[in-house]
C-alpha cells in the first residue's frame, strides 16, 4: 500500500509541474505590458518602469522567470496583488475559511439530496419515482447556478422576506445570523452537484442491489429496508463518497458565481474582484490553489476508496 | 411492402438504426425540437423579434409585461422579449463556436498521442490531464480575464478549456483501435499513420464525438452566460443572457421579470442541449444503454 501510494504521489507531480507551467503561461496572454499597469501615473517614466521591470523580474528571460515564480510558489510566496499590495497567500488564506464554510455546507446538503433520491430511484428502477427523480436531476444540471441563485433572493428574500438577501457574518462571530447569510448561498451550490450525486449513487446501488450479498440477505428473510438501507447502500456508499471527493473541487468553480451574487467575501470573490481589476497574481494565485486541491482530492479519493475497501488494499 | 419483402430486404444500415433509436426517445426529441426552435429564433431574430434589441426609451424604462410588451422592458426601456430572441445568437454562437474549435484542437492532438505512443503521449496526456483539474469555470474565467473581456475571447476562453475532453476521448479510441486487428492489416498492408487515423480511427470516433460535442455544448452555453455575467464575455449594450442577467439583479425588487426570462431560456436550451445529447448516446452506443 505505501508502494502504490508513493506511485500515487509521484504521477501527481509532473500534473502539478505542468500546470504551474501553463499558469505562469497565463502572462504571456495578457495584453499589454504589466510593468505599465503597475506604474499608473508613473507610467511615462522610464526609470521607474526599469525599476518595476528589474524588481519583478520582467527584464529577464522567460525561464528564468518561471523557475523563479516556482521557487517562490513552492515555499507558499503567490506573489503580491498589484492592487492592494499584500502577499497574495495572505488574501488567499484570509478567505479560503469563508469558502470551505460554504463548500462544506453545500456537501452536506448535496449528500442529503442526492443519496436519498439515488437510492429511491435505484429502489424504484423504470417505475414513475425513478423518472421523476432522473427528471429532477436534469433539470439541476440544466440551471445555471447563478440564475438559481437571483431566483432564490428574489423568492426567499424580495418577497417572503424570510433571509437577507446577501451579506456574510463569520461562523465564529454570531452562528446563528452566519447560517442565516450561508444556507440559501449553499444550497445554489450543493444544488450543482447534488444531481451528479445522485447519478453516482443510483448507479453504485443498482450495481449493489444485483450482488450475491443481497440475493442471500432477501433469501435469509430479511426486510426490504433492512436489505436495501444496510446491505446495498453501505456498499454502494463507496464509490459515491470517493466521487463525492472529486466533485468538492467543482463546489469551488460554483462558488465563484455563487458567492459574486450573494456578495459573500470567499475565495471566489476574490478572483472575480481580480478579474476586474486586473489583479493578474491574484487570479494566477487563486487558479494555482484551486488546482493543488482539486489533484489532492482526487487523491485522498483514491486513498479513501482503498481505505475502506479492503479486497484492494493488497491488490 | 409485403412481410415476403420485409425479411429479404438487406440489413438497416447503423445511420438509419441510430436514426430511428434517436427518434423513439421521446425527450430527446423533445429537446432536438427545443433547440430546432431556438437556433431559429436566432437566425431569424430580425423577423420574430417585435422591437429593436438596443432601442431604448426614457418612457418605457422597466414596464412590467403586458400586451405590447410580453417580457416586460428593461432599465433603459429596451424590450426584454427581442433581447431574449437576439441573446439566443450569443449563446448558440457561443456553445457552438466554442465546441466546434475544441474538437479541432482537442481531436487531431488526441489521435496523434494516442497513435504515436511515446514521448508525444505522454506530453499531450499530462497536458491535458493538469488541465482538466482546473475546475471548468475557474480555467475558463482565468484564460478569459487574461484574454480580455469580448465575446470572442470568452469562446476562445471556453474552447480551450473544454479541448482536453475531447484529446482524452480520440486517444482513447486510437489506443483501442491501434490494437484491433484491422488495424494490425491496415498497418500490414503499408498504410501511414496518419491515414489510419483519417481513414480507419476517425470515423469510429464520430458518433461518441458527436455525443461529447453535444453535451460539451450544454456546459459552453452556462459558461458563456457566466462570463457574461461577470462581464468577461458579451459586452454591452449588445445583448446576452448573461449579461441581461446582470443588469436584472441590481432591479430584483423593482423588475422581477428582468430576471426570470433570460434564465429560464438559459435553462431550457441547456436542457435541451442535454437530452439530445443522452438520445444520440443511447442511440449511437448500444453498449451504454442506461436503463
């Protein structure tokens, strides 16, 4: 097992090499010289844009540049925003909290929608709830997540008046009022991947319910429910909770939108306030760790899948 | 057509068998008819659209709908109605612009790295690997911001990102044609490779392309709505559903309607987009049949 995970680690690192590489590459994109956005009113001097040039390193050559930008990045410096001047890790690990605040709760409430109405839909297979739930589950992937969250403010908040329609209060600060400003914000998200859920979990019970395991569970006489709530689904839970792993790093791409609709001050703001101010570390910065979580999700999906599936665990 | 008739007729070939598979689905048909509609409203927006998208009027600045006005106007007084018929140019353009040009990129590159093997394989593999643990949105967005906010950088922006699906699905199908028999013939009887992958992989990668590109383009119209939307595609005053979107929520209190309409036409063409893409899968593949 800790030969395959080192293997494991090791095909991470070239994925992770070549997407720094295709991150730095983002620069060379941009329109326009960054050393003249820097400069603003400066930007006639010649002097003082060789010395942004210099201090950034702009005047060397492209490599070099990379394997510098990496060296910093390896040991957490992403640069400092040319907007509000602070390191870029800082802005980011000021606001990853209020994200995995949000991302958390959108998971939990994706597994409280989507398990359950995969296994009703696996449970009732071809019959009316079956279609009903797989109609339920396109319609959620056909929203867009950003139109679901205006619907929402103007349902919830504009005419019902039950929860303000933006705002962020921390977790740590008043509970109460921070899930009154979160839950609608995280079930738009959860919303996303509650349908992909669902497909994984009505396909991992229907692979379950075929099993020897259940024919002998019925055979011994045992309750449908209990066949089918403790035999299948504890089985089947498998896959789904390692794909579930996978598709926390989508929750991050949702929160973008999300979090720009509901005013909310996470990791997706900030990029987009980047975006906007053409803040160009901070969006490098932010697509950079988006991209190490999302890989080692992915890994931690694949070591909990052989974690608690033992027949793989001397494979 | 006597039954005599029937049974020493030849085979139905496998275009006419997906044909008439694709037809029995009826939500797929449904959605081919969604769709059908809307790329007309988008060819033919002049003649449906009942007002100038981009007139507006200090008159008519957010009237709810009513008879003149279906969808209500917006806050410049701009009919939301022919905004609606003119965004649908946007994002059709958009999803199928975006696909189109990820295939060409995605296709040649994954038939090359699948067919070559090697070095080249690898390269292309990684590549298109670490880029898809980018999620979507956030490559998308990043490479748009970069690019510059316009139309034609958010689909250049969308194309790119959605390309390394389709180089792991061609190098998937020529790995696995590279090691049929026939290809072992084809190779025997002194064909280069680049004419088995013309002539002998790609047109066993179309109907699985075709599938891909269909719901490749569901998840490029939300894209090209979300850029929009945050400004980094459409721009104004042309319109967008994105962007009329966008305008729509700083107006929720006062013009509700701004709101609803371009969305819900988000939703269904999106949704149309991906129930033909499940009929052409359970029509073109057999093996994937999910029910």
């Amino acid at each position: 097992m800790a030969v395959w995970l080192l293997r494991r680690i090791g095909q991470i690192i070239p994925t992770l090499l070549i997407l720094s590489v295709l991150i730095f590459a983002l620069q060379q994109l941009m329109p326009g010289d960054p050393a003249l956005i820097l400069a603003g009113e400066e930007r006639g001097d010649p002097q003082v844009l060789a010395q942004i040039r210099a201090e950034l390193f702009l005047d060397r050559p492209l490599p070099e540049q990379y394997v510098r930008w990496l060296w910093r990045a390896l040991q957490g410096d992403l640069g400092f925003s040319w907007r509000i001047r602070e390191p870029v890790a800082v802005l980011i690990l000021q606001k990853l909290p209020v994200t995995l605040q949000l991302g958390g709760m959108a998971f939990v409430i994706a597994c409280c929608i989507g398990v359950p109405l995969g296994v009703l839909s696996a449970v009732y297979k071809g019959r009316w709830p079956d279609v009903l739930v797989n109609a339920v589950a396109l319609a959620g992937i056909s929203t867009p997540n950003f139109w679901l969250g205006i619907m929402l403010i103007l349902l919830v908040s504009v005419n019902l008046g039950w929860l303000p329609p933006s705002g962020y209060v921390p977790l740590f600060e008043d509970p109460w009022q921070s899930l009154k400003t979160t839950i609608m914000p995280a079930f738009v998200l959860g919303n996303a991947i509650s349908a992909v859920l669902m497909r994984h979990t009505r396909a991992a019970m229907l692979n379950a319910l075929s099993q020897d395991y259940v024919r002998t569970a019925r055979a011994k006489g045992l309750g449908e429910r209990v066949v089918v709530l403790k035999h299948a689904l504890r089985n089947a839970l498998v896959p789904v909770v390692t794909l579930g792993a996978i598709e926390l790093g989508r929750l991050l791409a949702g929160a973008v939108l999300t979090e720009q609709i509901f005013t909310i001050p996470g990791f997706g703001k900030l990029i987009v306030d980047a975006v906007f101010n053409r803040d160009y570390p901070v969006v490098q910065g932010v697509v950079m760790v988006v991209a190490v979580i999302t890989v080692l999700l992915a890994l931690l999906a694949d070591v909990i899948y052989l974690l608690v599936n033992p027949r793989l665990r001397h494979a | 057509m006597s039954a005599t008739q029937a049974r020493v007729a030849p085979p139905e070939s496998p275009f006419r068998r997906a044909l008439r598979q694709f037809f029995r689905h009826r939500l797929a048909v449904f959605g081919l008819v969604v769709v059908t509609a809307f790329v007309a409203a988008a060819v033919f927006a002049p003649l449906l659209a009942p007002y100038d998208p981009l007139q507006t009027s200090w008159t008519l600045v957010r009237k709810a709908p009513s008879a003149a006005h279906w969808f209500g106007t917006d806050e410049n007084g701009r009919d939301v109605l022919a905004r609606v018929i003119y965004g649908a140019r946007a994002s059709l353009m958009a999803g199928v612009v975006a696909v189109t040009l990820a295939a060409l990129i995605g296709v040649p590159l994954g038939l090359l790295a699948g067919l070559s093997g090697g070095w080249t394989e690898t390269i292309i593999g990684r590549v298109a690997d670490a880029m898809l643990a980018v999620p979507f949105l956030i490559l998308a967005i990043a490479l748009a911001a970069f690019l510059g906010p316009a139309l034609e950088n958010a689909m250049l922006a969308i194309a790119i990102t959605a390309s390394p699906v389709f180089v792991r699905l061609a190098r998937g199908m020529a790995l696995e044609a590279k090691n049929t028999d026939w290809a072992e013939a084809a190779r025997a009887l002194g064909n280069p490779p680049w004419r088995l992958a013309l002539v002998h992989v790609l047109p066993n990668i179309i109907p699985p392309l075709m599938v891909q590109a269909t719901l490749s383009i569901a998840e490029a119209i939300i894209a090209e709505a979300s850029l929009s939307f945050l400004g980094l595609g459409q721009q104004p005053p042309s319109p967008s559903w994105g962007s009329m979107l966008n305008s729509a929520q700083r107006f929720l209190t006062q013009a509700p309607w701004m709101a609803i309409y371009p969305g819900v036409a988000i939703f269904l063409v999106v949704l149309a987009f991906n129930l033909v893409g499940d009929g052409l899968r359970d029509a073109l593949d057999p093996r994937s049949q999910r029910r």
